[in-house]
C-alpha cells in the first residue's frame, strides 16, 4: 500500500513537485493595467484618433473607471 503522508518527502522533491504544478493566471483589472493604454491616450489627447459616433446621449454613473461602467453606459443609451 502506497503511504501519502508528507514525513518521507524531500524538501527538494517537494520543490520539483510544486514546479511542475500548473499556476492560474492572475486577474488583472484594466485600471492597473495602464501601460497597455498610454499609446491610445496619446493618441487622443493629440487628436489623432478619429470616431464615427456624433453623439450618443447622456448616462450618470456610479463609478468613474472601469469598461463594465462604460459597458452598462451603452446598454442604458440603447434601451
């Protein structure tokens, strides 16, 4: 009968052991991810970007940040 307790277990088995694990992906919300967004922020301060929208309308949040705000933003505009 194979023995499952932790006692026989070498600290350098348990480090290959925990090597070959699979990590999960840590979620990162967008808001601290601004380094993706500095080229597309510059891009509109310098006005270079163009949008084929005029005018959409007028929606109060909650929340200042965040795309699930804009999100929710268009579905009330839609509506």
């Amino acid at each position: 009968m194979w023995d499952n307790s932790r006692e026989h277990v070498t600290p350098e088995m348990n480090k290959l052991r925990q090597s070959l694990r699979r990590k999960k992906p840590t979620y990162v919300p967008e808001a601290s991810r601004p380094h993706q967004w500095q080229a597309d922020e510059e891009a509109v301060r310098k006005g270079k970007c163009n949008f084929a929208v005029r005018y959409l309308g007028l929606v109060e949040v909650e929340e200042s940040r965040g795309m699930h705000v804009c999100e929710e933003a268009v579905k009330k505009l839609k509506v």
